[in-house]
C-alpha cells in the first residue's frame, strides 16, 4: 500500500472517530495497549479504539488508538 493512501485511510478513520460517524464495531471505549509518550502525561485522557478493514494485514483489519482530553481533542495516537 503506498504511503498517501495510507495518509488518506489514517486521516478518514481520525475524522471517523472525532465524528463518531461509525458503526458501533469500528470503535470502541475500552482498554488500551500501555499509552506511550505523551499519553502517559495526560492521566484524563480517554481512549478510542478505531479499526477498519485491512486485507493485508493478518487479522483483515487495521487499528488505531486515540487519547482524547475530555473536550473531545485528539492528544495522542498510537497504531
């Protein structure tokens, strides 16, 4: 996969889960790997897990961790 659609697929899932435009099994409030820098800083932070279809990959589908402060701002993403 080349790397702008990559960009393009990272950027619909960000704008995906700001949005909360997705089904209820493309994301999902719950547990997280271990955040890493700078998530670790920010102790409120809420975490969104996005995934979406990925034929490649091993397990057909591709995550991405989102750290949200409670005024919805993304501060953190992991994938």
């Amino acid at each position: 996969m080349s790397r702008l659609s990559l960009c393009v697929l990272l950027f619909a899932a960000i704008v995906a889960g700001c949005w909360g435009f997705s089904t209820s099994d493309q994301t999902d409030e719950g547990p997280c790997p271990e955040p890493v820098f700078p998530c670790h800083r920010v102790p409120d932070a809420v975490c969104r897990i996005i995934c979406w279809e990925n034929l490649t990959s091993p397990s057909g589908k591709e995550c991405l961790f989102q750290y949200f402060k409670h005024n919805n701002r993304v501060i953190c993403e992991l994938d």
